[in-house]
C-alpha cells in the first residue's frame, strides 16, 4: 500500500517525534526546515533553502500529499500558499490566532473563557496608560515570535517604564498583561479529527525554569472532575471557533478564583512529550492520525508521568537508563545553553515512587533544577 505523504513545516524535534509516531502507521514524511542538522532531517526529505525561496516551497507542496506544521513561528503566508493547492490541518485560522497574543486575547474574550486583562500598547505614553489602568506588576509581552520567556518583561514599579519600552519597544505593537496570582501552572491538549471527533488529555502540571519548561506531572494532582470539565470546555470552545484540526494546547493558570487562559499553541506541545509512554496513543500519533484522516487513538492513561527536559547539556545515558520506568529521548542536537537537547518520561504506580525515581533522575542530571512532585 503506498504511504499517505505528510509534509511538516519545521524539522525540529517535534516533526521528528510527528514521524516516529507516524511511521508504524505507513505514514511518509517530508520536512521544510533549511537546517541541514535538523532533528528530523534523516527521517524524510528535507526541502528549504538559505532564503525559503518560493521555489523550495513549491518544491516542498510538491513532495507530500497533506501538510501540518511543528511551531506556530512561520509566516501565514506559507500556510495560505499550501493551502492554495493541498490540504493543510491546522489551516491558516488556527496560526493568525495562535501566533498573536492579541488575537488570542480577543478571541477568549468572544468565547466566554477567562483570561488576564490587557491592553494593546504602540507607545511609552500608552505603555504608563497600561500601568494607571491594570496595575503593577505587570508583564510587557511581544505581540508575536514570543517563546521559551523571551520577547517578556516583568515590569515591577512605575520607574521601569522607561527601560521596559527600551528593550521591546522595537517590536511594537506590544501587550500589557496584568499579573496573575497563580497556585500552578496547567496544560491541556487535545486534538481534533477532520469530522469534529475530539478526545481530550488530563490536564498537566508544568514548572518552568528561566522561562524554560522544567518539568511536567500527569495527569495533574490534586485536580477536580469540575476542573477537568472546565478545562476541556475552554478548550473545545477554541477548537471549534478556529476549525482546527489537529492538537491543540492551551496554558491555563490556577488561580483562587479557578482557570484562566493564558495562551494557545496549534500542534504537538512541550509539555504533552509524557504520553508518549504515559497514554495509550501519543499526542504525536493522535495529531498525525487527525492529519491523515484516521481515527482518533485512546487517550488513557494507565500509570502516572513525569517529563523532565534536558536543557543546554547532555546527561550520561547510562545514568538515566539505571532508574526504572525511565524512558530517555534524545534530539540529536549539539549542546548550547537553553537549548532543549531531549527529554526523559518517567512512570510509576503511585506518587511516591514517581518522586522517587524523579529525584534519581535529579541526581544524575549535569545541570539539576527543582525538581519536585506534589503529593
């Protein structure tokens, strides 16, 4: 049977897990990514030169049958360029959105979810307005090309208001957020098929270090059957307003007064790499399932999950692979600091000896972070 052909804008590791989920199900792939050393540049064809010329592109359209993406960072007009000729899951809808943290905003406002206030701010002047009107502190975010922490400033009393419209006010327009009293910080993902089918991961509990993902538990502790059902309606609400198709995560803070949306990413996210052995089908397989159209997989978990990122330098192999139940995945990427280089899921039967066998983990990591699991 010849293999359906599914082109990936991007070759970095989340296309790389894209294929490796993929591939059992006689799934092809191709990349566009001008990255020679890219994650996922053995697994399929890789088109993109230095520039991203419209020829490679075309080159690209012509190498796969259907098309999705690996981070929302990409120019809509490539998108709107593919879909001209073939399908691409998610559509353009789903990256203008996800890709502008005022579009989010505005479209959590239309649907009823929960968010931070805000205000647009396109100067100093309206930059103090912001101030006067949301309080302090607040955080001074990039409208686009934000991740990982960066294109942010937490801006703590009124004589930052200057060195904050200096540091990011090139990019303007920028937005305001006002600053949330958070407990923790979750994550939902679910995803989407072509007919509107749509099954749901518990939520995870995330820690960040630097900006940077730490850590991830799942399913979340200490979380209600009301919070799960809340969370899964925001979320649904989003991917239907979109029309997505595909995996979809929305960050939610914990607050006292319940959850609040932060941001949406359209594809396979950071902090979902647990289900990968924590759920009976990955949010890789899930979200290539969804692409080719096919049925949608299981999202049953079994066991509880810790992923942990390896970040900037690599551990011994041996030493990860010497705690039991711990799963080790590697990107193929040099060593640099801040980048993530792999990750480790970690399962077990009970809190207890999830923290346990976390802490090993800790314990043999070049560059340990906080580490912990709420029991």
């Amino acid at each position: 049977m010849k293999p359906l052909k599914i082109g990936v804008l991007g070759g970095g590791q989340l296309g790389r897990m894209m294929a490796l989920a993929g591939y059992p199900l006689n799934l092809a792939f191709t990349f566009f990514d001008n990255n020679p050393d890219c994650p996922a540049n053995h697994l399929g064809s890789r088109f993109g030169d230095a520039d991203y010329s419209d020829a490679s592109l075309d080159a690209f359209i012509a190498s796969a049958d259907v098309f999705t993406y690996e981070f929302e960072n990409i120019p809509t007009h490539w998108v709107e360029r593919i879909a001209e000729k073939k399908p691409v899951f998610p559509g353009v809808k789903s990256l203008a959105i996800s890709q502008n943290r005022i579009n989010e905003k505005q479209m959590f406002k239309a649907l009823n979810i929960p968010t931070a206030r805000y205000e647009e701010v396109r100067s100093e002047e309206q930059l103090r307005h912001a101030v006067g009107k949301l309080g302090l502190p607040l955080v001074l975010k990039t409208v686009t090309m934000g991740y990982d922490g960066k294109g942010q400033f937490l801006l703590k009393n009124p004589e930052q208001i200057t060195e904050a419209w200096a540091a990011l006010g090139s990019q303007s327009p920028l937005i305001a957020e006002e600053f949330v009293q958070f407990k923790r910080e979750l994550s939902i993902i679910a995803v989407r098929g072509q007919k509107g089918d749509t099954v749901y991961y518990p939520l995870t509990e995330n820690a960040h270090h630097r900006g940077i993902l730490s850590h991830s538990i799942a399913p979340a502790p200490f979380v209600d059957n009301d919070t799960q059902l809340a969370a899964e309606r925001y979320i649904s609400a989003v991917l239907r307003e979109m029309e997505h198709v595909g995996a979809l995560t929305l960050e939610l803070f914990e607050t006292r007064h319940g959850l609040l949306a932060n941001e949406t990413a359209p594809r396979v996210h950071n902090s979902g790499h647990w289900t990968i052995e924590g759920a009976h089908c990955s949010q890789f397989e899930n979200h290539v399932r969804a692409v080719a159209g096919l049925p949608l997989g299981s999202t049953t978990t079994e066991k509880l999950s810790a992923m942990i990122n390896i970040i900037g330098i690599h551990p011994r192999t041996e030493e990860i692979l010497r705690t039991t139940d711990a799963h080790l995945h590697l990107y193929g990427k040099e060593e640099r600091e801040g980048r993530k280089l792999g990750h480790i899921t970690v399962t077990a039967d009970n809190s207890h000896e999830l923290e346990s066998r976390v802490r090993r983990i800790a314990d043999v990591m070049p560059n340990p972070m906080a580490l912990t699991v709420s029991k």
